[in-house]
C-alpha cells in the first residue's frame, strides 16, 4: 500500500521470468529467454537449470513451451559480445526476448542484481533461479536453447569439443584453444582466448 492506495495485485499470467545462459563461456552466443506461465500452472521437476541434467532440462523446455501463455528467446553472438561487453549483450539479449513476448507482461522479474532497460517495471531477483518458478523456466528454456546451437557449431567447428563443454573454459577447452587459435565464435576479449589472438585477422583467414 502507498499512500493510502492499495497496490494491485498482478495475476501470475502477467508477470515474466527472464534469464540467461552462457554468459561465462568462453565462446559461443549469451542466450536470454523470457517466458510467461499460467496461473496455479505446476511443473514437476522445474529447477534452476544448473541443477538438472540435459535429459531433464530437455523434458522440462518441452512441457514448459506446452503450457506456457508465451515464451521467447534471443541471442546476442561473440562479436558483438567482443565489441560492447558481457554485461551489455546479456541485458541487450533479456530486451530482446521480453520484446518478443506476446502477450505483454505487467512485471518482469530478472534473475541477479541488474534489471535491464524494459518499456515495463522490472525487478532483479537474486538467485531467481532456485527460488521463482518462472525464473527458474526462463533458465531451463535459455539453456537448452544455448546448448542446442553449442551442439551445432559443434558439427562445423569439431576441434574445439563445443558438445561437450559448450563453450565453458574446461581444461580440454583451453588447450583447444591453445592448439588451435580461437575460431570465428570464441570471444576474444576474454581471457583464455585472447592470449591466443594476437593473430586473429591470419586466424579467420583459416575459416
């Protein structure tokens, strides 16, 4: 209540989880999903997506898209990551995917500490993941997307192991990247890639 005013209270219907996935990767897009979900709706097993296994994530990103009133999407690729900054590409990813949502929600609720610039209020949920459902749904959808494209650069980029890591800077992964250069999806401003890319202009030469 403010100010003698009683707030409203939003329908469950109206409200949105937002979340990302790959932000700490060395190479590959952050993906960002946003997702609106039915009043009194339950889903079994629905966690934050780090806590599930892939076959899990999986079964739960489909029952998700079942039922959810809408859902959306979006990526923000290693260049462009490169030319801003990380955090920048993931609120740019979070605008991206609320922008898509049809209908539009009342209130976005933002896993973390920073809310990006929405049209809508919009409120950061520390550990949102593990403790809101629609935040935790927006996880499992932006990681399963994220893994998803991880698994097909993987077919065109076989050295660097892509379906197994994901991009994540594994120690098989460095040492790809030392043995090979960065390819054309590594963010080279990041470390443990951009020891390895004084050469790039001859690197993407290769490619």
């Amino acid at each position: 209540m403010r100010n003698g005013v009683r707030s409203p209270i939003l329908s469950p219907s109206c409200i949105a989880g937002v979340d990302e996935a790959g932000r700490g990767s060395l190479a590959g897009p952050v993906v960002a999903a946003a997702v609106i979900l039915p009043a009194g709706v339950v889903l079994p097993g629905l966690a934050d997506s780090k806590l599930l296994t892939a076959t899990a994530r999986s079964r739960i990103a489909e029952a998700i898209q079942a039922v959810a009133v809408t859902w959306a999407v979006a990526a923000v690729e290693a260049a462009e990551i490169d030319a801003t900054d990380i955090l920048q590409a993931t609120l740019r990813a979070m605008i991206e995917a609320v922008g898509k949502l049809s209908p539009v929600p009342r209130l976005v609720l933002v896993d973390g500490a920073i809310t990006p610039r929405l049209p809508m209020p919009a409120r950061a949920v520390v550990r949102g993941d593990r403790h809101v459902p629609v935040i935790s749904a927006a996880s499992v959808l932006a990681k399963v997307a994220r893994d998803r494209t991880m698994e097909d650069w993987a077919l065109r980029f076989p050295a660097y192991g892509f379906a197994q890591h994901k991009g994540y800077g594994t120690v098989a992964h460095r040492a790809a990247i030392a043995r090979h250069g960065p390819s054309p999806i590594h963010r080279v401003t990041f470390g443990g890639v951009r020891e390895h890319a004084e050469d790039a202009v001859q690197q993407a030469r290769l490619w």
